[in-house]
C-alpha cells in the first residue's frame, strides 16, 4: 500500500480530530491557522483518499454494562482460504467481538471480546467454537486497562 503524504497541516488537522471528532470547522481552522473552506477540503480529502476511515463517538463499556474484556488466542490447523472466510464471517457476526486479529508466531488469532460478565463471556466461548474448527482456545482477561487510546501517532507520515 502506497505511503500517503501529508503536510504539517493535515497532520494538525488529524491531531485535532483524534481527540474530538465533534469539532466544528471553524475551530479546526482556527487551531491550523487556515480559512475555513480550504479546512473542509482538506478533510475532505483526507476521507476521501482513506486516512480518516469514520468518525466515531467513543463509548465507555461499564457504563454500558460491558465491565469484562477479554483477549482470546486462538490456535488452528486448518490454514486455506475456505476456513478462513468461515472463521472471519462468523467471528464478524459476533458483536461482542470488537478486535480480530491474525497472527505470526505460536497463536493463529487474537480476538478482543467485551461482554457484562464471566457468565455472558462462556455464552460467546460457546458460539466461538462452533463457528469453525478450532485446535486450542486460550482466553486472558484483563483486569484493569493501563492504557488506551485511539490516537494514531503521526511522526510516520
């Protein structure tokens, strides 16, 4: 995938929108030092050409009874392309499944589930294994988030 250039401008402009989305243009402009129809273009760009994929409002799980997150390392034997879309489809139509992941090294698959409880998370462990054939599932739970952000460094561009 080609690298995408941007300017310190769109830089500042993704900066800004990391944090909040719900800026209006006017301040965006502001905050860049630009006037407000070349800021709306310029982000307008920047979806256009994929760097900004969505703008989301972030949800805080417990207070949406969502207080267990856990990590599942998934092992298979199975490496074709059939399994794989068996896999990934029903993984995807698993809502409580907001990470998947393929792997290098020892574990195939890492998925993020968050779920109300121990009780709830044996309910989607259950449906889990039945979606594909699997040779060894392993779940971590985590028991207090250290850190997390959705921020993207922008000392790569």
């Amino acid at each position: 995938m080609p690298r995408t250039t941007l300017d310190p401008v769109d830089r500042k402009i993704l900066q800004l929108l990391q944090r909040d989305a719900a800026l209006s243009i006017e301040e965006i402009a502001e905050a860049v030092s630009i006037s407000t129809t070349p800021c709306w273009r310029r982000i307008r760009r920047l979806e256009s050409i994929g760097v900004i994929r969505a703008r989301v409002a972030l949800v805080e799980p417990r207070k949406i009874n969502l207080g267990l997150t856990a990590f599942v390392a998934v092992r298979t034997n199975h490496h074709n392309e059939a399994w794989l879309e068996k896999f990934v489809g029903g993984v995807r139509g698993m809502p409580e499944v907001v990470e998947l992941h393929r792997l290098s090294g020892d574990i195939d698959y890492l998925l993020k589930v968050v779920c109300p409880d121990m009780q709830r998370f044996d309910e989607i462990y259950k449906r889990l294994i039945k979606v594909a054939e699997l040779s060894d599932v392993s779940s971590t739970f985590s028991m207090e988030v250290l850190k997390s952000t959705t921020e993207l460094p922008l000392d790569y561009v």
